[in-house]
C-alpha cells in the first residue's frame, strides 16, 4: 500500500508535455532598408528546435493582421494584410532547426517600424521584436533667391526625403548659420519636402551651403551659392543726405517752370484758342520742350516704375540715375518714353497728352 502511494506521488510531480517550452531571439539591432529596394529580418527559437509544425506568423501593430502567415505545415495567404500582399516571403530553408525569414520587396516608406515574430506550439508561444528602419535620400536641391536692396533672401528646396532629414546652413567660412525658417510637408508616399530660408543682411556671407543629412544613414545633399559683393550695397548717410538735396534741387527747378514761369505770348495765344487748363497744360509741354527737360507724363512714368510699393529712399538713386540718363536723352533729341512704353505705359494706362 505504501508502495503505490510512493509511485503516485512521483507520478504527480512529473511535468506533463504538452508542448515543449522555448524562447524566441532576433535581430537586436535596428536594420536599415533603403526605400524601393528589399529586407530581411530573422528570428530563431532557443534551444534550436523545429519549427514545422508549429504556427509562424508576422505582424505589426495587430496581431490578427499578420504580414506573414505559416500554419499547419502552409502558407496561409488569405490572411495576409492587403498592403503586404505578394511583397513578403518567409524562407524556410532553416525550419528544421527553428530559423525562418521573413523577406520584404519593394521597400516604402510606411514599412518602418516594429515587427513581432511569434511561434506557437499548442497552446505556448512565444515572440521576438524586430525593428526596421527605411532610408531615402531626397531628389535634386533647388535655390530660389530673392534680392533686395538690404537684405537677400535665399530659399532652398527639396523632395524625397525619409525620415525627415537634418537641415544645416553653412556660410563661406564653414560656420553653421542657423536657419531663418524651415517648414515640412509629407506627400502619400510619407516622403518629405521640405523647404528652408536663410535671410542675409549683410556682405560679410559671400557665399552660403544649404546641407540636408539623412539621420539614419548619414548621407548628405548639399548646394553651394556665391553671392557677389555688390549685392549687399547699402546707402551711407552722406549718400542719403546727398540724394534728398540733389532731388530737392531737381523738384524745385521742375516746380519753378511749372509754377512760377512768366507767362509769355505763346501761352496767351493758347488761351484763346483752349480753355485755361488746356492752354496751361499746353504751355507747359512748350516751355519743357524749350528747355529740354522731360514732360508731366516722361516723370510720371519714372515715378511709377521706381516708386510703386517701394520706400522713396530706396529707390532713390536708381530714381535719380533714370532721370540722369532720360535728360541726356532728351537733350540728344531723343523722345525719353522709347524706355518706359513697354511696361510704364502699359500698366498705367495713360492716355497721351
């Protein structure tokens, strides 16, 4: 009696097989895919085992939306989610001893991430992690630079990126510059755009790189610009001063003539022949045309052209340096509006006097 009491009890304290207990192992590291092209990521069982009869499955965030699908000694298609369908491959050269693959193709920019590796036998499983991380380094760089007379504004631009890259800005002597904006975009394909200005003030940057750094990969896009030195060219006070007196100068002689100009017999001939506004008008083209310089509309069109949402100081000398040329010309016998009927009269839409 003692006798089978012992032997029941060894019989209670003996594990019962019902699966043979193991650990599953990857790929510690993250691995690096680039975008279009194709991976592998691996996992084994610990100690090695086979894995044929037992389930195999892949997946992502879900557990019941596996990229790969190994069951009952199969390949279970069926249950393959729709954005991994015919891109994955499990290779099962190594089954036998626990080893599988799992292969992806046509590498996008949403496969990064985590993957889970399960394996079930019977009611125990077990799963690994591993991690996968695409890179794609951008198409062609483009400069756009807009020019002032204070300030230059340089934009650069690019597409394609994955993840999104690092941006530096680097200046002629190779300090970093920080940037003035930056802005991202990503397109369907979760692919970056971005775009980066950079305003420069002043003539010390005689020319500036815009560098764009994949941060997994370490590859680099870069664009060089070189910026002339008369760019940057500003009015000093003394030119300032300078400007403001000589078209002083030049508003009080037009308003001397305009204004102040003794009447003479041709303008009185013109009264009656004209109404007073006509005859003034008249006679004033006469005495412009008797000394020389340019007309009402010849000034206005100057005017409009240089002065149109621009500050009068800053358009100050170009002003002055039109007006220059428009009284040589005029002086040469030459009518000054050849220069401005293009875009002046057209835009103002004068009607000729």
């Amino acid at each position: 009696m003692e006798c089978m009491y012992f032997v029941a009890i060894l019989l209670m304290q003996m594990p019962v097989p019902i699966s043979a207990q193991f650990m599953v192992h990857g790929t510690v590291e993250p691995l690096v895919a680039p975008l279009g092209g194709k991976v592998e990521i691996h996992c084994h069982l610990s100690p090695p085992q086979s894995a044929a009869h037992m389930e195999v499955r892949w997946f992502r965030n879900r557990y019941t939306q596996p990229v790969y699908l190994y069951q009952d000694g199969r390949d279970v298609y069926g249950e393959i989610h729709k954005d991994y369908v015919e891109r994955t491959k499990l290779l099962k050269e190594s089954i036998g001893e626990g080893n599988v693959t799992l292969r992806i193709e046509n590498v996008v920019a949403s496969d990064s991430g985590e993957y889970h590796c399960l394996f079930k036998d019977g009611d125990f499983s077990e799963e690994a992690i591993v991690e996968i991380k695409i890179a794609a380094v951008g198409l062609e760089m483009q400069f756009n630079v807009n020019i002032t007379n204070s300030e230059i504004m340089v934009e650069c631009n690019s597409g394609g990126w994955f993840p999104k890259p690092q941006i530096q800005w680097i200046d002629s002597s190779r300090q970093i510059i920080p940037p003035s904006s930056e802005s991202y975009s990503q397109d369907q394909s979760k692919l970056f755009h971005i775009s980066t200005t950079l305003i420069l003030n002043d003539n010390s940057k005689t020319g500036v790189t815009c560098n764009l750094q994949n941060p997994i990969t370490g590859q680099k896009k870069w664009t060089s610009i070189k910026l002339a030195d008369d760019l940057f060219q500003e009015c000093t006070y003394l030119e300032t001063v300078l400007y403001i007196i000589i078209s002083a100068l030049l508003f009080v002689r037009y308003g001397y003539f305009l204004c102040y100009q003794p009447r003479n017999k041709v303008c009185i001939d013109e009264d009656s022949r004209h109404g007073k506004a006509r005859s003034r008008a008249l006679c004033h083209n006469k005495l412009y045309r008797w000394l020389g310089l340019p007309s009402h509309r010849e000034i206005r069109a100057i005017f409009f052209l240089d002065l149109q949402e621009k500050k009068l100081l800053e358009k100050l000398p170009k002003f002055i340096g039109k007006l220059a040329i428009m009284l040589f010309i005029k002086w040469m016998g030459v009518n000054p509006l050849i220069l401005v009927q293009g875009q002046a009269i057209k835009t103002m839409k004068m009607k000729p006097q």
